[in-house]
C-alpha cells in the first residue's frame, strides 16, 4: 500500500468512526479490512475518503441519495452482518438496488434505469408502429 493509499484509508477510518454506531461496534480492525477490499486502488480509496469527508450525511442512516457505490457496497456487507442499515433508493425506479450511475444532480439511480427509453424515445417508437409494451420493458 502506497502512502497515500494509507492516509486516505486512515483519513476514511477516522470520518467513519467518528460517526459512532455502528462503526465503532464494527471496530477498527475489521472496519480496515472492509475498506481496503472495498478500494484497493488509490484512486478508490481517495474517492472513498472524500465522499466520507465531505457528506454531511450519517453513512449508515440517511440512506444519502449521492452515495457513491463503494460506500452501498460496504454497507450491504455490514447489513449482512446483522447490522441494520438504510441504504439510497434508485432515483428513477424507487428501487433499493445497488446505483451505480450519477444523474445530472448527483443523485444516484440502477443500472436498469439507465436502460429504460425517454419519453421522447418511447414516443417516437410508438409513432413509428413498434409496440409500446417492448419499450415500456
Ligand atoms: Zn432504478
């Protein structure tokens, strides 16, 4: 691990923890080895550490609309553990699938979301004589 690796990791360990429970159950150590298997690029675990640095949000609770996928990711592992968590719902199908795109306003939506035609495409194919419960699907 790089040493900037190690700051952003210690730099996301501490915004973490001082955000209490569950964290601080979770414990340090373990917390360690779930965030450097969740980022282990730099790129990511810098990624990770501005996110946990800069959202006003409590992780595990506000279910925050931005949340970026590392952090979903890591908090379906910790639900698993028996932990309860609120994660962010897609903001196109209201579904609490795992968001991995961002919408022009930062907010987070699914990948089937991406997929779904506008409007104006469904429109355009039911003018165009195609059926509209394939585009609808
Ligand atoms: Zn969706």
């Amino acid at each position: 691990m790089t040493g900037r690796t190690s700051r952003a990791l210690s730099a996301s360990l501490d915004s973490l923890l001082a955000q209490g429970d569950p964290w601080v159950t979770i414990g340090e150590r373990a917390l360690i080895e779930l965030l450097v298997e969740l980022a282990p690029t730099g790129q990511g675990m810098a990624h990770l550490a501005r996110y946990l640095r800069t959202t006003t949000a409590r992780v595990a609770d506000d279910a925050d609309p931005q949340m970026p996928r590392q952090v979903q990711v890591l908090l379906r592992t910790i639900r698993g553990l028996g932990y309860n968590i609120e994660l962010p719902r897609c903001a196109r199908c209201g579904e609490e699938k795992l968001l991995v795109q961002t919408l022009h306003d930062g907010v987070r939506a699914c990948a089937t979301a991406r997929r779904r035609p506008t409007r104006d495409v469904a429109t355009n194919a039911v003018r165009s004589g195609r059926s509209a419960s394939v585009v609808a699907g």
